[in-house]
C-alpha cells in the first residue's frame, strides 16, 4: 500500500489510542519524502488501527440500513478507551483481546442490527 495520498494541502487525522496522529497528504512522495515525515506507529497502535480497520470490513458485510448503527458502535467503543495511557501495555491487550471477540461474534450472518 502506498503510504502517501497524492492530494495537494490537505491533511487526514487517525486517532489511536491514546493519541491523535495527522498526517499530511502531499503532492508527491519524491519531493516531500512523506514516509520519513510520518509518525511511527507502535507494534500496538498497529494493532489497534488493523482490529478498527477490520471492523469497517465487517460493517461492509452488513444490511445498508443498519451499517451507521455498526460504525457509530464501533467508533463509539474506540472512543471510550482512547484515555489509556499507551504505556498501560495489560489494558491495551485485555481490550485488543475483547475487541478481536466483539468482532468475531459481531460479524456472525445472524447478527443484522445493533444499537
């Protein structure tokens, strides 16, 4: 995957427990060097971004009219935890873990809604 999104002066934020990270989108890779300007990610803010991001690929799978139901759950139980400190290494791991089985059980065919 490309790291750089090739637009001119615009920026996106991706949250992550517990910060706030923004990254420039710039209009070219070569001229900026983008990659080295980028914050580093640690081995568990990874994780965290892959288990949200996996958990808008399991909102895909679900009824268009219920789809906002599933994002706005999703966002909401990231939201609760982004006071951690990313030092506290058991709590980030206890929720990854919790996290990962929400998804699991939440992905089931059967399950259509959630509120």
């Amino acid at each position: 995957m490309d790291p750089c999104l090739h637009y001119q002066d615009r920026s996106f934020t991706l949250n992550i427990a517990p910060h706030c990270v923004t990254f420039p989108l710039t209009q070219s890779c070569a001229e900026n060097r983008c990659t080295d300007s980028m914050a580093r990610l640690s081995g568990l803010q990874r994780e965290v971004l892959s288990l949200y991001r996996k958990c808008l690929r399991e909102i895909r799978k679900k009824p268009v009219e219920t789809r906002q139901n599933f994002k706005i759950y999703a966002r909401t139980e990231f939201q609760k935890h982004m006071k951690i400190s990313k030092k506290d290494f058991n709590a980030i791991e206890y929720l990854l873990r919790k996290g990962h089985r929400q998804v699991e059980m939440y992905s089931s065919p059967g399950i259509r809604n959630i509120r």
